[in-house]
C-alpha cells in the first residue's frame, strides 16, 4: 500500500511540473543532515575549476564520499542558489545510494520535455555530456526543479529506506 501511494505521488510529481520553488535555510540544512547522515561529507570551498557549482565524488575503495560546493561561485547568502547545488549533487548521492538511476526509464522523455521547457540552459548543459553521464545529469538537473519536499522524500526513500 505504502508504494502504491509513493507511486501515486511520484506521478502527480511528473504529471504537475514545478519549477523550483522558493526555498528556505530549513530546507538545506535538512537535506544536508540527511546527506551528512548517510556518511557523505558536505564542505563549502573554493573551486579551481571556473563555472562549477558543485560536484559529487564518491569513491568507495578509498573512502571517499564527498560534496562540494563551490564558494567562489554559488551565492552563499541565497538559499535557493544553494538549495540548487546542494539538491543537483545530492541526487548524485541517491544514484550512489541505488547503484544506479532514481527515477524509471519511462520517465525520461517527461524529463527531458521539463528541462527543454522549464530550463532551456540546463537542458543545452546536458546535451555538453558523454552519453555514459547523460542519464545522471538529467536526473540530477531534473531534480533541482522539484519542491524541496519531494527531494528529501526521494533521498529519503533512496538513502534510507531499505525494500
């Protein structure tokens, strides 16, 4: 009953795209105890790259399960700027989480009609990555455009929740 309902609302999730809602301090700090729970690192520093926000790396045989966001370039003072980073990486910890894609294959081309739409930017990004990193970046882009509620509940399920 419980994943019919998840399913329900996951649906209803895909059916009425949002994009991202305003967010608040709450829910970062939220979503970062959650990531911070599961072991992952969550640091603030400056990034060499130029025009990263952010980035996941998670290498299991040398413990290293880390995000980062860059200070040099998110806006520290918006929680917004930052809910995006922190939102986009995290999901590259739910894929960590899952060994492999979050969100069914069926969905991909409501995903990427979203992001077309909604962000025309982050779809061009995308269609800049390899096909082995293409699946991952568009959920992880997709998911920045999620209310912060279904993030966390999508971490949660994911990171904390064992079938």
């Amino acid at each position: 009953m419980i994943k019919q309902v998840f399913a329900v609302i996951a649906g209803l999730a895909f059916a009425y795209p949002v994009p991202a809602l305003a967010t608040g301090w709450q829910d970062v700090n939220l979503l970062k105890e959650l990531v911070a729970g599961t072991g992952t690192k969550v640091l603030l520093q400056t990034c060499s790259e130029g025009g990263i926000y952010g980035y996941y790396e998670y290498n299991p045989t040398t413990d290293v399960d880390t995000i980062v966001i860059c200070s040099n370039t998110v806006d520290r003072k918006d929680p917004d700027a930052v809910w995006e980073t922190l939102a986009h990486e995290a999901t590259h910890a739910m894929q960590a989480c899952a060994g492999g894609s979050i969100i069914e294959d069926v969905f991909v081309p409501r995903m990427l009609r979203e992001l077309q739409e909604f962000t025309p930017h982050y779809y061009r990004v995308l269609n800049a990555y390899g096909s082995a990193d293409k699946r991952t970046e568009l959920e992880a882009f997709w998911m920045e455009l999620r209310h912060p509620e279904f993030v966390i509940n999508t971490f949660t399920k994911h990171c904390y929740t064992r079938d």
